[in-house]
C-alpha cells in the first residue's frame, strides 16, 4: 500500500484479470499458442479442488435440508439428495417463531442500517471536508474504538439497557448495534469522500453552485458505491449478528433470527436435523444471493478505499 | 459484534497518501477573516449524530464497567444496596485464581494458532488466485465468497452436524474411505484438545475468505514492471516473491494479521454454540464464555473484561503505535 503511484487496477475479486500471474509464471517453458503451462494448469486443479473442500459445508447444509430423518440416520450418508422433498422447509415455515423473528430482524436491521449510515455519513463529511479543532483525535478515537473487544462489554450493555427499560426492545438492540458499526462505516465512507478531490465542488461554485449544492450535485453522486459499500457491510453486521442478540433479547418472543435458530438446534439436536438444516438454508440463502449479487461493487469498494486512500 | 466473517478489511490501514483534508476556503469566495465561527461548528454539528450512539453504546458500557471492576457488585446490590469500593479486590481474586489464568493461557494459545493458521492459509490460497488461470480463479473465488457471506449461526449449525458423532459426515470419511475405524463414533466435542480443534477448523474456515480478498488485492498492486525488472536482473521467481512481492503487499498483511489477532481473541459465537451442544464447558471457556459465564457477578465480569481490554491492546499496541506514527489522518 506504501506503492502509491501503482494504479488501482483489478480492484474487484472477480473482474480481475489474470495479469499479476503472468510476469510470475512466465518462464521460458511458456508455450504461446498451446494454452498455459503445464505448471499452471495443475495449480487450477488444486485451486478447484480447494474450492470443493470449502463450498461442501454449504452444500451439505443445503443438501442435508431436503432429506428426511430416516435418510439423514444411516450408516453411509447420502451425497446427492436425488429424492429429497421439502418437508423440512413447509416444517419451518409452519413455525410460527419463524415468521416472527423474522420480522424483528428486519424491523432491527432497518432500524440500525438506517441510522448507521446516515450518522457514518454525516461524520465522514465531517472528518474529510472539515478541519476543527479535535478532528485528529476524533479520527484517532474512531479507530481505537474498534479495538475494544465487545464480548468484554455486553454485561454493562446489557445492565445499561435494563436501567432504560430498552431489553428485549428493538431498539435497545439497534442502539448497540448502531454503537458497534458507525466506527468503522464512517472509516469506510471517509476513504470515498477524500477519494472525491474538492476541486470538482470548487469548479461547481465557481460557476455559480453554492457550497451544498455543488456536493449534492457534484460529489454525493460520486459517493454512490462507498454508500452501497456500507450499506452491505452493515446489513450483514445486524442480520447475522449473534451475541448482543443473545445478551439483549432474552425474551423468546423478540428474538432475532440467528437466535431463532439456536432454539431450533436446540429443540431438535440429533433428532431432526434435516428440519435444522432447513432451518439455517432460509436464513442463509438471502443473505448469500444478496452476497453474491452486490460483493463486486462492495469488495471493489473496500478496496478502492483502502488502496486510494 | 465483528468476527472474521465481517469483512472490516484493508480500509482499517489506510495508506499513508491520504488527500489533504480539504482547503479551508473555497476560491474566490469569502473574505479570509469572516466565516471561521461557522465552518467550525459545520464540522462539529456533522459528528455529533455519530458520537452519541458510540458514547452511549460504547463509552458509557466501557466505563461503567471500570468503575464497577472497583466495586462489590452482586445480588445484594441488585437488589438496591449500594455498591461498596474494594479496591483491586476483584482483580486481586481473578488474577489469584489458577482457573482464570489457564483462561487467559489458552485464549491466547488459541488466538495467536488460529491466527497463525489463518494467515498461512490465506496468504498460500492468495498467491495461488493470482498464479490460476481465469476458471479456476473464478471457481475458488465463489467458493470463498459463500463461506465468506455465509451467516454465522447458519455455518455453526452445519458444523455441528458435520461433527455429529453418530451420523455426522466427517467421522464417516476418517472411517471408512481413510479407513481410521477408531474415528467412526468420535466424539469431538467432549474432550478439551478435539472440541479446539473443531473450534479452530471452523473458525479458520470462516477467516481465510477474508485473508484471500484482501492479500490477493495487494498482490495485484505490485507493479509488473518492478517485478519484470527484478527478472531481467537475473532474480529467480522464488527471490522475486521473497524479496519483492512479499515486502510490497508487507502492509496489508500486517493490518490483516492485526485484525486477526483481535477477533480470534474475542472468539465467542463459535465456542458458546460449541459448549451448547454439549462440551464441558469449564474446559473449554475462552476469555468471551467465561465472561458470559459470569454475568451474574457484574464487579467479576468487569474486571474481567478490562483484563481482556488490557490483554487485547498488550497483543496489539506496537501496532497501533506504528500505525499512527506513520499514517497521516
């Protein structure tokens, strides 16, 4: 990263090219026109078969979901679930706990998700586009903060909230979780709204934009991807979080998903597991398909922020 | 709430060419004496939303706590006696007890292996992204992402079956197709030393998706041509990547290797769902369980956790020194 004048290329995972691969491997064996070197290619096989090694628990989890009991309780497990069925999923969704927590996931996750990247964005303006006085330590601050360990707080958080009367509140969730993610998030948006030189906005003024106008009209477009980049990373913080939920909803009628489905291992361990697994296919899948759907944008961008800083 | 599958990446150490903050005044604009009052409140009024809920979230709990690990805080107290200060009292008894001190030995045992583990894996599946050829990059990239985007509680549920002594799918393959017949029943979460090493797959598992991105993005920063040149010179490929690769991406794997250490130290997810599915949990408390496992004694769990504080800033403080000596905020 000291390597400032490298040009930020490939920063995306998946739409990189193959480039730094070449001056590596490229030997005075490489065969132009007969494809890649042999070298290369075995490594493409370890590459796939590591690949396989680390996707199976995902597959088993899904696999495991369509299967029934008695197929899941025999000696040789079943690999491919040629004649599954969806009982363990109609088994799930008759839960009405499901329904439920699946609502106050999204009601929390809103409410965090909102509130995080509206503050992170306010304060990262703040910290790129103002100096005053404490600036230096704010940003100091922000960055220690993170290294507190937070599974050494949740008993004072959670003693906090009692007093307010905010446990087993959706708010009182979001409060810490809100806590938990704006650090890190207005870090994040910082790198973008630097990455955005001021003299486009001053162009705007000088043709005649006021202050606010010329970054509303100029530089918050820009900022686009660095609030997608966010807003991923905190939703995926407040829908998969466990452990404040733990501390926090002790109520079983206000429990998150992940909590939801603690209860259902627990009710159904080494009897149902299929139902389990099914259990954890429906939290898992919309969070991976979003995943999947935005990681280009969001991976590109964390990078993006950290290699222009 | 962070753990390794949370993606807090690169960005934490930004590099050191950072765009100036920008010019006080707007060209052509404003007289250089009247507006300052202004423009200085902006900046406060703009962190202000941010600060409360850190204050109040963070702050406030992270005092509390400290004043507390001073206090006699227990059920009498509770109940709405007020506290009595007793000093070090509580530290004095944890720091006393045999106990608390095989806690702390083997967090940090198993902190500084997984992270260990974490970043050879990681940085050995980095280089091999960037030396495959397009598919196969492709395929191991997907791979990771799944595991990577995976919620946590979904992936510990999965684990558990994998384990499962009597029908789980890891004791099948050591028995049959590896042929080790003793494993066919293992139990692995009953035994200290085997419920860790399940605790450490898993845990690495979920860590090295991250390790990959973030050291395979610094790989492609370094410039061909220096790499090039480097082999012009006559440096075999096995110099090249000690002696230049290596030393150019040194940042980022620091910054990674830092967040490893901190999140593998306050591991708790992972051993709390372990012990629930049936481990003693006495052996095998990490420094987040047994906090938990004090909750009911507030001044303990106080003190507790500053220790923890403490013990995290003492594995991570020659960095942070470095990292503000050298970056430019």
């Amino acid at each position: 990263m000291t390597a400032s004048t490298a040009p930020a290329r490939g920063t995306s995972p998946l739409g990189a090219g193959p480039r730094p691969a070449a001056p590596l491997s490229r030997g005075r064996r490489t065969a132009r026109s007969g494809g890649r070197p042999l070298a290369t290619r075995l490594l493409g096989v370890v590459a796939v078969a590591v690949a396989l090694v680390w996707v199976f628990p995902i597959y088993w989890m899904i696999s495991s979901s369509f299967l029934p009991t008695n197929r899941l309780r025999t000696p040789t497990p079943t690999f491919v679930p040629l004649d599954g069925t969806l009982a363990n999923f109609r088994t799930v969704l008759g839960d009405p706990g499901f329904a439920e927590s699946f609502r106050t996931s999204l009601v929390v996750t809103g409410i965090t998700l909102a509130a995080a990247i509206l503050f992170a964005f306010l304060a990262a303006l703040a910290v790129s586009r103002f100096r005053f006085r404490g600036r230096r330590s704010f940003v100091v601050a922000i960055l220690v903060v993170q290294m507190i360990p937070a599974e050494g707080l949740f008993i004072s958080q959670y003693q906090m909230l009692d007093g307010w009367g905010l446990v087993n509140h959706v708010l009182g969730l979001s409060l810490v979780y809100v806590a938990a993610i704006v650090p890190f998030t207005i870090w994040m948006l910082r790198g973008f709204v630097t990455g955005v030189p001021i003299e486009l906005e001053e162009a705007g003024m000088v043709d005649g934009l006021s202050r606010t106008g010329a970054f509303f009209r100029i530089t918050f477009p820009l900022l686009a991807p660095g609030l997608v980049a966010s807003g991923v990373y905190g939703f995926l913080q407040a829908w998969n979080e466990y452990t404040l939920a733990l501390v926090v909803m002790t109520d079983p009628d206000e429990r998150t998903l992940p909590l939801w489905l603690q209860g259902l291992v627990e009710a159904n361990r080494a009897t149902e597991w299929g139902v389990v697994m099914a259990g954890a296919t429906m939290i898992a899948v919309p969070v991976i398909v979003f995943f999947l759907v935005v990681q280009n944008r969001m991976t590109g961008g964390l990078v993006a922020g950290a290699v222009k800083g | 709430m962070s753990g390794p599958y949370d993606g807090r990446p690169v960005t934490a150490a930004t590099p050191s060419m950072t765009v100036a903050p920008a010019p006080a005044l707007p060209p052509g604009q404003s007289p250089p004496r009247g507006r300052p009052p202004l423009r200085r409140l902006g900046g406060y009024a703009l962190i202000v939303p941010a600060a409360i809920p850190i204050l109040v979230g963070l702050g406030y709990p992270l005092a509390r706590q400290f004043v507390l690990s001073f206090q006699e805080y227990g059920l009498a107290q509770q109940f709405g006696r007020p506290a009595e200060w007793v000093g070090l009292d509580n530290y004095v008894a944890l720091l006393s007890d045999g106990y608390v001190w095989a806690v702390i030995v083997r967090s940090v045992a198993f902190c500084l292996a997984n992270a260990a583990i974490t970043m050879a894996v990681g940085m050995a599946l980095a280089v091999l992204m960037a030396r495959v050829g397009r598919p196969a990059r492709l395929v191991l990239q997907v791979s990771m992402l799944l595991a990577w985007g995976t919620p946590v509680l979904a992936t510990m549920t999965v684990w558990q079956w994998l384990f499962d002594s009597q029908y789980g799918v890891v004791n099948w393959i050591l028995a049959e197709p590896l042929g080790m017949a003793g494993m066919r029943y293992h139990a692995w979460l009953v035994e200290p030393l085997s419920f860790y090493a399940v605790a450490t797959v898993i845990v690495v598992w979920m860590s090295v998706p991250f390790v990959v991105f973030t050291v395979y993005a610094g790989l492609l920063q370094v410039p061909t041509e220096t790499l090039e040149a480097a082999q012009l010179d006559g440096a075999s490929s096995w110099d090249r990547f000690w002696l230049i690769t290596i030393p150019m991406v040194k940042p980022v794997l620091l910054v990674v290797a830092l967040l490893q250490i901190i999140w593998d130290l306050r591991v708790f997810t992972q051993i709390y769902v372990l012990q629930r599915a049936g481990a003693p949990t006495r052996d095998t408390h990490l420094l987040g369980t047994y906090i938990y496992s004090l909750a009911k004694e507030f001044s303990m769990a106080g003190a507790m956790a500053t220790i923890m504080l403490v013990l995290t800033l003492a594995l991570t403080g020659f960095y942070i020194r470095h990292m503000l000596r050298e970056e430019e905020l």
